[in-house]
C-alpha cells in the first residue's frame, strides 16, 4: 500500500489518482455497453395506424456494419403485399470517431383490414420483436358525393351501322382530381378484332360542378368477324396521392390504392352487304384514286413507261387496301412491280396509303392505251357503295430506232439518187455508195489517229437548262408552301422529286432522305391530303425550311466527298421498302 504524507501536496497527488482510476472505469463500462449495443437489430414502423389499401414501411436498423439485414420476408406474405425494398447507410464522425447507422427499408401494404401482426423476424443472431398494426376499412363516399377517379368510354360513330374490316373508333376518358401514382389502365382487348393506339390527349373539364384533369385516349378497332363485339371494361389501377394539411412541407405518402373499371359495351357487326358488287371488300370513310406516268410524251417500241396507281383510303390500314384490276393491253407486255404502302392516322382514324407499280412496254407502234381503272368500295359514313374511277391515259409509240435505220438502209441500196434528181441503176449505185464508203472510212482514220495524238478533255455539258427547271420547281415549292397551299405543294414536291431525285413519291422520300426533321414535315403534308381543311391547318414554313437545309446538308456533303460520290440513281444504292 502506498503512503502518502500529510501534506497538501499528498492530498491532492491522492485525489488525481482516485479520478483517473475512476474515469478509466467509466470508459471500460461505456465500452462494454457500446459493443453490447453495436450488434443489435431494432424493428419498427413508420405508421402502425392505416387505412385498408394504404402503405407502410417496416424499419430494419443496426449500427454494426458486420450485421446484416437479410431476413426471411416471406412469413410477411400471409397479410401483407412485399411492394418494394432499399436500403441505407447512415456515416457521421464524433471526437474522431467514426460510427455508422444501417437501414433496411420494406414497403408493405396489408391484405385486408383487422388487427395483423409484423412476425418476430431472425437476422443472425438477433431476433426482433412483433408489432401490432391496426387496419381500417377504406371509407365508402357519401351519397351524392363526386367520385375522386372515374372512366367513360365511347364509340364513333356512336349509331351504326358497323361493318366487318371497317374501322370503329373507341375512345376512353381517365378522370380524376388527385395526383396518381403507380397509375396503370388496360387496354382494351375485344375478341375477334385487331386494336390500335392513335393518339393520347391530356386536358381539363368539369363535371357535376367538379374540376378534373383527363387523359383521353383514341383506339382503331377493326372488326374481325360479324356478329357481337363485346368490348370489355377498361381497368385503372393505381394509388392517389394526398398530403396532409396540417403540416405544409409534410412529404407526399405512397396514397391509397384504388380500381375502377369502365362499363362494358357491345356492338352489333354487319357482315358485307349483299347489294356490294364489288370484288374486294373495302369498307371507308373516304377512298381516292390517282397515278403518276414515267413520261408525258412519246415513246418507242421496247421502251417502257411506268404506270404508278395511288390509292388513299380513311379508315382502311394499308395492308386491307387491295390491288386494283385493268384489263389487259394488246401488243404490249406488263410487268408489276412489289406494292409499297404505309398506315398513318390523324389522331382519330387511320390513313392508309398504297401504291402500286406497273412498266408497260408496247410491242407496237400507234396509240398505247392504258385503260380506265374503276374501284368499287363501301362508304361508312353514308352507307352506301361507291365507285372510285382512274381515266384512261394514251400515250404515242413511235416505231423503235432499230427499226427506222433498217427501213433506210434498205431504201438506200435499191435506189440511189443523182444530184439533178435521176435516178440511176444498182450498179452505178453500188460503185457511188463504195466509193463514199471509203471516203468515211478514211476521215475516220484520220479522226481516230488525231484522237489518239492531241487528247482534249471533253468539256461539260451546260447545266443552264436543269438548274433553269429545277429552280422553277423549288421556288414554285416554297411559294405554295408560305402560302399554305398544301395541294400545290404536294404538286411542286413530287414534280420536283420525279425529275430531280431517285425518290420515286413522297412516301419513298420521307422514308430515305435521312433527315426526321424533313421526313416529319413530308409525312404532315402528305397526310393533310386527308383532311377537306387542309388550307387551314397545313403550315408549309417548316417543311420549306428542312427542305432548304436538307438540300444545302446534301450538297456539302457532296462538295466534300469528290470522288466518292455516291451515285443515288444506280440500282444498287436505292432502297426499296
């Protein structure tokens, strides 16, 4: 035992070693309690009070970064919807000493409504404690009181009569006045009928004195088979989000879940009618006819001219518009070519567009006759059939240049004639025509040897003439289009790709030209052929505008390419699709 002196000195010596015996104490038990602690697991949840389709978070913690929170979630199953987990590591530094917090967070939502209970969960070694939730039934509204999310749904023409192939449209209108999450509608899926999205609009309307935000969606439904069509209920599943007004930065919660349906609806299907002559069943708001010939001029013998027939059609797809019938052409031969089409749609109804190609070569001089084509089809909007009529178009042949250089080669060797006019016999002709003949023969020579010894580059020829038409066309182009005339420009557009592209329509061009700037603008031009107000609604600024630049882009590239350019009119660079 150690002794210390009476002194003051000895006292206070005495008391230091008493207080860090004492701290040392202290720090041993506050270590001891922190490594007891560092490896428990707590369990708790944000809300144990709830309403039936609500959510909740169960709260897995511990500060030991070596434990883990992996648990067997499945004892959970039984009452409770496993909607979501993440996790989370909480690092702050204190005195120097660095500790950390780690949580796993699960997102549950209870089966049904009642008193459920959270199980004792094992993770490792530790076990964590139940925990009571109480769940209330959702409350059922008032009568008389607007409905929160409600959907109604339509067909146009909303009276029928509704044809088998023709084209019905189905409209659905989402209402609701809360904010949604999670939101997910059905399609509608009928049986014995192909669906198409057209378009999806968002807006505001009011109904019963109530202000709602809508999403109102257009479908093209084509009818498979006669008979009943029954549309099913579209379903909307999704939460409403509320936040509480007691605080005003209190952070949204996952909301309520909630389902509504539509009310069903089933229409009557009209088989073809039997007063419909024609061949091909084509049912349509609107049907049009129109062609575009290769030459406008004459042509000869074995020469070929391409007859393109375009057909446009409101309410049809492009794989339903069928190929038109014309009779076949004496002392010609015709070869088609594979169709080209697209589908597009205004919003409300689909827009089929086809085009069908035919080179028709005569076999003989004269008038080549291509003969009148005629399209039966069944107008939807008057219920009625009606038909779509092509004019024949004649074309001049001229007898073929093989042909004209035979018949003069044998004229000129039966008969010959003297500068006065005589004629004279074969044999004064024959030596005439031996003599003339050695004539050219010899300035050919000596053309061919000059040839040879003084080459001369040829020189180009002049591009006034081209560049003259192609400049008419494109300032005819931009002129309809500030003025928004969509029909001139359609007419400008094709005249210019017909002559100075290796486009064979606007369809060809909007699908190759590269650019989805110009490609857009081509496909709303082409489209507002559709429309009997197209005047009104077409603006050409735009489509004249990636016109120009895709025009200036083509010819950098070109300027910059030299000799690599790339020959746009030969057979193994064009597409076709």
């Amino acid at each position: 035992m150690v002794k210390f002196p009476n002194h003051p000195a000895g006292r206070i010596t005495l008391a230091l070693v008493t207080m860090i015996i004492g701290l040392t104490a202290m720090t041993q038990a506050v270590a001891q309690a922190t490594s007891q602690a560092s490896g428990q697991v707590t369990a708790r949840v944000d809300r144990d009070r709830l309403i039936e389709g609500e959510t909740l978070t169960l709260i897995l913690q511990t500060n030991d970064a070596r434990q883990s929170l992996d648990a067997n979630l499945s004892v959970l199953e039984d009452d409770f919807l496993l909607l979501d987990q993440r996790s989370e590591t909480q690092m702050s530094i204190t005195n120097g000493r660095q500790t950390a917090v780690i949580r796993k967070m699960v997102t549950l939502e209870p089966r049904r409504a009642g008193r459920l209970v959270i199980p004792p969960l094992r993770l490792g070694n530790q076990v964590t404690q139940p925990i009571s939730i109480q769940v209330e039934n959702a409350p059922e509204p008032d009568p008389g009181e607007p409905q929160a999310v409600f959907i109604e749904v339509e067909v146009n023409p909303q009276q029928g009569p509704y044809y088998v192939h023709a084209q019905v449209g189905f409209t659905v209108r989402l209402f609701y006045q809360q904010s949604l999450t999670e939101a997910a509608i059905s399609q509608p899926e009928p049986e014995n009928a192909s669906v198409r999205l057209l378009d999806e609009v968002p807006f505001q309307a009011d109904r019963a004195g109530q202000r709602y935000r809508v999403l109102e969606r257009h479908y093209a439904m084509f009818p498979e088979r006669s008979g009943s069509l029954n549309i099913p209920p579209v379903i909307l599943s999704g939460r409403l989000v509320d936040r509480g007004s007691d605080r005003m930065w209190q952070p949204s919660r996952r909301g309520r879940r909630i389902t509504v349906e539509s009310d069903p609806i089933t229409i009557d299907v009209s088989p073809r009618p039997a007063q419909f002559s024609g061949q091909d069943w084509q049912p349509a708001r609107s049907y049009r006819l129109g062609e575009e010939l290769s030459v406008s001029g004459e042509i000869r013998v074995g020469e070929p001219v391409t007859r393109t027939v375009i057909i446009d059609a409101v309410g049809l797809e492009e794989n339903m518009i069928a190929e038109p019938e014309w009779s076949e052409i004496p002392d010609a031969r015709i070869y088609p070519d594979q169709p080209q089409g697209i589908s597009r749609d205004d919003g409300k109804w689909v827009l089929g567009h086809k085009e069908f190609r035919y080179a028709v070569v005569p076999e003989k001089e004269g008038t080549l006759v291509l003969p009148e084509v005629t399209v039966a089809w069944w107008d939807t909007t008057t219920n009625q059939e009606r038909v779509s009529v092509l004019p024949a178009s004649n074309i001049n042949v001229l007898p073929s240049a093989a042909s004209v250089a035979s018949a003069l080669s044998a004229e000129n060797m039966n008969v010959a004639v003297q500068p006065d006019g005589l004629s004279v016999n074969a044999d004064e002709a024959g030596r005439y025509w031996r003599w003339l003949t050695l004539l050219f023969a010899t300035l050919w020579l000596a053309t061919l040897f000059f040839a040879v010894r003084f080459p001369r580059r040829p020189r180009p020829a002049p591009e006034t003439t081209r560049e003259l038409a192609e400049s008419e066309l494109v300032s005819g182009l931009k002129k309809a289009c500030l003025a928004g005339d969509a029909g001139a420009a359609r007419k400008q557009l094709r005249g210019w790709l017909k002559r100075f592209s290796p486009y064979s329509g606007l369809v060809d061009f909007a699908r190759q030209c590269g650019s989805e700037t110009l490609a857009g603008e081509v496909r709303q031009l082409d489209a507002a052929g559709f429309s009997p107000d197209a005047d009104e609604s077409w603006h050409g600024k735009a489509l004249f505008a990636a016109f120009e630049q895709w025009k200036r882009n083509r010819k950098n590239g070109r300027n910059a390419r030299d000799a690599s350019i790339v020959d746009l009119y030969a057979p193994e660079n064009r597409r076709v699709g």
